[in-house]
C-alpha cells in the first residue's frame, strides 16, 4: 500500500531532481523519489535507506540523478525513533521500495545503497534475500527472524558508503567498560577510565598503552555481554508471564556512547593491513596502505557522563535486536553472526556485484577492508577515498594545504558511476 504525491520540501532537497513524496506502509514508511531532470530516461534505480535516519535529502540524492540514476531515499519505520527499533522488520521496508522501483518504467536493474548504518541494513536484506530467513534464525542469534522475511527479490548489486560494521558493533565500541554500577554512572573503576589521564587521555590528543586497549577492549566485552544476559533474562521473564509487561520494557544503559577508543586515539584501526585502492584527490587511484587522515575527537569526556549524549534509551527488544553483539574482544574478537545487524557477517552470504567504499578522513578504513576480506561475491572491490569525510564531503580540518581534498564528494560520485554502469 503506498501512494505518490508532489513533494513540497525545503531548498534542501533541490529543485534540480523534482521528488515525489511516497507514502509506504505501515505510515511511518516514507520516501522521496528523484529522477534526472534531463538525457535519457534511467534504466537503473538505486534504494537509500538507513535504520533509523531520516534519508530524504541525503547529498546521494542529487547527485546520483544528475548522474542519470533514479533514487528512492526511503525512512525506515523507526524513523528517528531508536527505541522502536526492530532491525529484521526493516528488511520488509526495503522489500516495499525494491517492490515499487521494480514496477517504476524503464527500470532493469536495482542497486542498494547502503550509507553508514545503512550498510548493514542493506547487506542484512540482501544476505536474507539469497539465503531465505534460514540466515537470521537459529540458537546463536540474540534475537530470530521469521518466515515473513521469505521471499524476498535479490538486487543487483550493492554498494557499502563507509558502512559501519553494525550500529551492535559501534555499540560495543562505544561502551564505557569502566562502569561499576548500571545504576549510577558516576560509579568508575579508574582503572578501566578512557578519560582518565593516567590512562592515556589527553582531550583532542590521547595515546593509551597496548596493554590498557587489550584490557578495555576485554572490558567492553564483558560489560556487553552482561548487558545481553540482563535483556535476555527479561525476555524470558515475559515469555513466563512474569516480567511487569508481556512484551517488552524500558532499558536505558548509561554511558552507552563517547567511548570508542578509536576516536580518542586515532591511532588505533588507522588505515588498511594490506594494500588497497585509494581515490586521491587528482582523480588518479594508487594502490598502497591507506591512512586515515581523521582528526581525535573532543569533548568526550563529558558527552560520555551526560545522559543526553552517553546514555542510550531503547527497549529490552530493540537493545537485542539493533545494539547488542557477543564479543570477547571489542576490537578483534567479535562474534559478527550473533547479531542480524552485522555487515561483516551479511556479506558472507551476498554473490551479488559489491563495491565497498571507505572515507579516507573516518574511522571506518580498517572495517570496510574487514567488509571487503569477509564478502563472498565474486565481482567484489574496496576502495578509499581520499580525505573524505563520513558524508562524502571533505575534511578542511585534516587538510595540511587548502584543498587539499576538495574534490573528495565529486570524485566518490563520478567514481561510483563508472562502477555501476560497467555493470548495469
């Protein structure tokens, strides 16, 4: 059920494109279609859509259909709502926008696009789509898919835009492992305090021992998967009629983001293990160990001790099924399967064309290349781009020269043309 109707938006969307607002179902479903104002009419359409955020003026938007592409950006049902997160339901919105772009005229092939959170949304549809809902099912999965995820129609092909390992993966990540009472956040083992300056902090400038990360990475670990104990132990609770509500509670977990260590430190997952592409900022590609050119993050010490910016309000459902992964390791050791919300683990069941892109100015270099070594198509490709910030556009502030990566977004786009139409 949906319905197309004129889309009167702010300049933001642009009149270049003329969208048309799509109403899916259920009604939080939502989408705005662009089409190329001008040359031939596209024969491939490319879908955007993101767990939770609002991708109707998303920057590939405009520029995908003045490169000829149709695009539908699509809102999930938990539109700005992490709370109302059920991460498997998400695949039947895609299902919606591939359903309707299929019937669109002149429409041969379909592309998923997948940016930052939408890169394990994405994958997530595709891995279920070729293998049935047999790939999210099963005892090791912290929360199970079901029979309403059979039948899904493949794409053709997939491009990951610095995709995360899966919002379960940042998550643990951005645990503060220093935590000594779920209750009180300002009860802290000094030990384990990624803002303690005996420890390596220093704001803007922190270096922290391979000893302190191996600890802190177990740590995170274990506070995750005590966490999981904690929501698996209510579910069951209710399941037994015994829990305050049959279906699901409020879970609010303290200082849940602002720790990532990789942000305070960037030293740590700073560029590729083997040589891979990189996009420079002439145009010309180089193969070579890529470095991340990314900036420390400031000011996290008291985002991670506020409730606005470090805690995470979710339910006991949504924290399983979007913001919950086994780990024994934050780093290197992470059980990607256990999760439906996990690029590494989804790729390993995509044949389709996959092209995995990296912003050379983010922390996502060493994960996409994860992405890239764990993907099972064969017509697969990794490439960086240089100086280019998680939205495309570039880092001024990395820049050691003006524009010195002026042209990252322009070079992305262009780039990503040629792919898909080598192929399509």
């Amino acid at each position: 059920m949906l319905t197309a109707c004129g889309l009167a938006l702010t300049a933001t969307l642009f009149a270049q494109s003329n969208p048309i607002y799509v109403q899916f179902s259920p009604g939080s479903v939502k989408a705005a279609l662009y089409k190329p104002d001008s040359g031939p009419a596209p024969h491939v359409a490319v879908l955007l859509i993101h767990r939770t955020a609002n991708f109707l003026a998303n920057p590939a938007t405009r520029e995908l259909s003045k490169r000829g592409f149709m695009v539908l950006a699509m809102n999930p049902r938990s539109d700005n709502n992490e709370a109302a997160v059920s991460f498997e339901a998400n695949a039947l919105d895609i299902k919606s926008g591939i359903e309707f772009l299929r019937k669109q005229p002149g429409i041969t092939r379909l592309v998923l696009w997948g940016h930052s959170g939408g890169g394990p949304a994405t994958s997530f549809y595709e891995a279920v789509a070729e293998r049935g809902s047999t790939y999210c099912r099963g005892a090791s999965k912290l929360i199970e898919c079901d029979s309403t995820l059979d039948g899904l129609s493949k794409a053709d092909g997939l491009i990951l835009v610095d995709a995360h390992p899966g919002v379960s993966v940042n998550a643990l990540r951005s645990l503060n492992p220093a935590v000594v009472d779920e209750h009180d956040p300002k009860k802290i083992d000094p030990a384990l305090d990624p803002f303690n300056p005996a420890n390596g902090y220093k704001d803007g400038a922190s270096r922290y021992s391979e000893p302190f990360k191996k600890k802190y990475f177990a740590a995170q670990a274990a506070r995750m998967n005590r966490l999981i104990d904690a929501a698996g132990a209510e579910l069951k609770a209710m399941k037994a009629g015994t829990a305050p509500y049959p279906d699901d509670d409020v879970m609010v977990v303290t200082r849940f983001e602002g720790a990532r260590l990789m942000e305070l430190d960037p030293s740590i997952h700073h560029s590729t293990l083997k040589p891979q592409k990189l996009l420079k900022n002439d145009g010309t590609v180089v193969t070579q160990i890529v470095e991340s050119v990314r900036r420390p993050a400031r000011g996290y010490d008291r985002r991670n001790a506020s409730f606005e910016g470090g805690a995470r309000l979710m339910t006991v459902r949504s924290f399983l099924s979007a913001n919950a992964i086994r780990a024994r390791d934050a780093l290197d050791e992470v059980d990607w399967c256990s999760s439906n919300n996990s690029t590494p683990c989804a790729v390993k069941s995509i044949s389709i064309p996959i092209l995995i892109t990296a912003m050379g100015a983010h922390y996502f270099i060493r994960d996409s290349e994860i992405h890239y070594e764990a993907a099972a198509s064969a017509d697969k490709e990794f490439i960086v781009i240089e100086g280019a910030t998680h939205g495309t556009p570039p880092c001024t502030a990395c820049e050691t020269t003006p524009g010195q990566y002026s042209n990252s977004q322009k070079n992305f786009f262009d780039y990503v043309t040629r792919w898909i139409n080598a192929r399509f």
